[in-house]
C-alpha cells in the first residue's frame, strides 16, 4: 500500500481506460472524500453501488449503476438498475460489470491489516474481480472507522494507492416508534420463539421487535444488517453467548460501533455467504421478517416499486424469505402497516399493479393481524389478509375477493 497526499492522488493515478468503471461502497460506508477526488480526476467513468445514499457523484460524463437504488439515487435519469439478488450480485462483476477501480473506506492499520469496516457486502466479490484483471484497488483509510473482522478484513499489500482522510462515521438515528409499529412488534415478538436464528431490517418496525424479544434465550443473528436492535438484545442477554453475530453490514450508534471494533463476536461477511439462501436454511429456525409497500390477496408482495418507478430492489428480502422457508422450524414474514398515511390508502391491495419480484412468505402481519400465506390455501389467505387488512379497506377487498372467485 503506498500511500500519497490527497491532493497528489489524481497525478499518482495510473493510465485508466475510456470510461472505466469504479466499483465502490454504498449503505454508510461510502468513502466520500476519496469518491470527490476521483470524481474530479477522472472525467467520463461508471460508478458501481449498491444503497447509494446521501450525495453523490452527478454530473455529465457519470453514469451510476446499481442493483438496489438507495434514497441518494431515486429518480435520477442517469442510474441504470440492474434487477438482481444480493446474494448474486458479485457474479456481475466477474460478466457484464467487471472493475476498472474498486475505490473503498477502510480502518486503522492493525497488524498489517486493514478492515472495510461497517460495509462489506459485495465489496470482497469486486476485489477478487479486480485482482483478475489487473486493476486498481484505492483506498481511503479513516481513522474513525471501526476495524470489524470477517471478510472485509484486508492485507495493505493488496491496496495499490491509499488516501488518509478522517471522516465521521455515520450514526443512526434515534428510532421513534409509534403506536401501529409496536403493535405490529410486539405480534412479531410473539411469533418468535427461543433458540430462533434473526433476520431484521431497518426501522420503527424491526426496532420494535427487537425492544419486545429482549426477555428472550438463546437468540442468534445471522442477517443482512447488523443495528442497534441486535445490540440491544446482546446487552440484555437475549443472544446465545456462544454464536458469533453474523452480517454483511452495519449501521447503528456510537456505542454499537465502539463495541463492534475489534470484536470477534462480530463478523461481517461477504453477501454471497450471508445471502446464500443455501446457508441461511441451514442456521435454526430462521425467522425472517421484512416490510413491503404493499400486499394484495394473491399473498404477493411489492416491495420495490412505485408508480412503476424503482425506489429500491430485489435486494437481500428474496434470498432470505426462500432460506428461511428451507431452515427447520424457520420462517418467512413481511410485516407492515395497514393503512398508508401519506397516500391515504390500504397497503393491503386486491391485486398488485406494480412490477414485482415477490416470493411467497410464510407470513403478512399488520397491527391488526396476520394472515398465514404458506400453508393456506388461496380462499384462506384472502381471508387472512382481508382481516389483517385496516377496517376501512375491509368491505371493498372482500367484494373484490369475491369478484375474483377466491372465496368460492
């Protein structure tokens, strides 16, 4: 690893092809002082990232490309959506998307080492890639990024070029959790039994099943997202002490990234292995809970788009709901709200219009029920939802029901 003067980087840059593509972190990992530089000394390129968040890159001569559109990219013309699990997404790089420039966030050197921190994800896929084609690895070493074993742990002789630029890393937010989400939580808690291995996302949702397990046992983690939910049932006592936290990312507070430097009990894997839905069937009793925009009578779900537009992904919800189908004793949900404030409509639907990738859940919970999905028959599940939907939509879906024939 040699490492030059921020302001020296654009001179030390070897000779790049036309239109080189980079590859980097997204979530809350992304390297943003060493993303401006590049942005600067490399006038036409393509930038490779998943969950972009925040401000990036946007001008002409820059074409973003993704398989989740985060919030920093929604509704810009010049994001090309790439329709792929998470799990499979690394496989791109080594096909249709191979790296010119894998420009990464990194730790402290610790014995020769440095670590990728809270974003792991495809990252380890795309230096492999890198490698096999001779190109360049670039990092930005902030001293503020916590150094998190697994496999975005990295020797500094595979990093060509390196910046120091010292950065805060981003905290989370305090979650207010309002009265439908604690409802829908503490259903979701009940549904969990002790010894169960946990799959959660972000939110007042996931937030709210955390709060309501912490007087469980023997709880483990394996997931996409490590947040300060888990920490919180690690503190409380509700994780079984010897089972490693496995996930391919983090995001949380100050004290959940001062407890996670350094600490083997944590471990951030790359996607292919903590996405594989493979793997995550072979973990205990996997209960996978994730949220969607809307559900409709056929027990599909929409998680991804709306008005026909992409807001997010296939993501990682697929490859989670067809591994916890497979676990012993486990199970998939997609929990929401019933009633969509801001559009002022049910988010339980009669039929779905908008594109979707939906895979059948085990369950849909709402703050006023759940319905069983896997195992129900077509009749059952419509009157499932139909109960779980907001009493407002109640009369109107089971007249659709009817139309439909499901309750025939």
């Amino acid at each position: 690893m040699r490492i030059v003067a921020p302001e020296r980087l654009a001179a030390e840059l070897p000779e790049l092809p036309a239109t080189p593509r980079i590859i980097t972190q997204g979530s809350f990992g992304t390297p943003r002082a060493l993303l401006g530089l590049l942005d600067e000394a490399i006038p036409e390129y393509r930038l490779f990232i998943v969950n972009g968040l925040g401000r990036l890159p946007d001008r002409e001569g820059v074409r973003i490309e993704t398989t989740f559109v985060g919030s920093g990219l929604r509704g810009n013309p010049r994001v090309d959506y790439y329709p792929a699990r998470l799990s499979a997404t690394p496989q791109l790089f080594h096909g249709a998307l191979p790296p010119d420039v894998v420009a990464v966030q990194v730790s402290r050197v610790v014995d020769g080492k440095v670590s990728l921190g809270i974003e792991v994800q495809v990252l380890p896929g795309a230096i492999e890639a890198a490698r096999e084609r001779g190109a360049l690895l670039v990092a930005q070493i902030n001293e503020n990024m916590p150094f998190i074993h697994g496999d975005g742990v990295l020797s500094t002789d595979d990093i060509d070029l390196a910046i120091e630029a010292a950065e805060p890393v981003p905290v989370a937010p305090k979650v207010r959790i309002d009265d439908e989400s604690l409802a829908v939580g503490e259903q979701l808690a009940a549904m969990v039994p002790d010894g169960a291995t946990l799959q959660l996302g972000i939110g007042a949702l996931p937030e709210a099943v955390t709060r309501a397990l912490r007087n469980g046992r023997g709880l483990r983690v394996w997931t996409e997202l490590m947040a300060d939910g888990f920490y919180g049932l690690l503190q409380a006592g509700a994780l079984d002490e010897n089972q490693p936290i496995t996930a391919t990312f983090a995001y949380g507070s100050e004290e959940l990234y001062a407890w996670a430097d350094d600490n083997p009990r944590l471990r951030l894997l790359r996607c292919e292995t903590t996405n594989n839905p493979g793997n995550i069937a072979a973990q205990p009793a996997v209960t996978s809970i994730n949220t969607a925009l809307q559900a409709d009578l056929f027990g599909a779900v929409n998680a991804t788009r709306v008005n026909d537009r992409i807001i997010s992904g296939t993501g990682g919800q697929a490859d989670f709901i067809v591994g916890a189908l497979h676990s012993p004793g486990g199970q998939a949900i997609i929990a929401l709200k019933s009633w969509h404030p801001k559009a002022d409509r049910s988010t339980i639907v009669p039929k779905l219009t908008e594109p979707t990738t939906s895979l059948q859940p085990a369950w849909i919970v709402t703050e006023q029920g759940r319905a069983r999905i896997f195992g129900a028959s077509q009749r059952d599940q419509a009157l499932g939802l139909i109960e779980a939907a907001h009493p407002r939509a109640r009369e109107s879906l089971r007249a659709e029901a009817e139309r439909m024939g499901l309750l025939g």
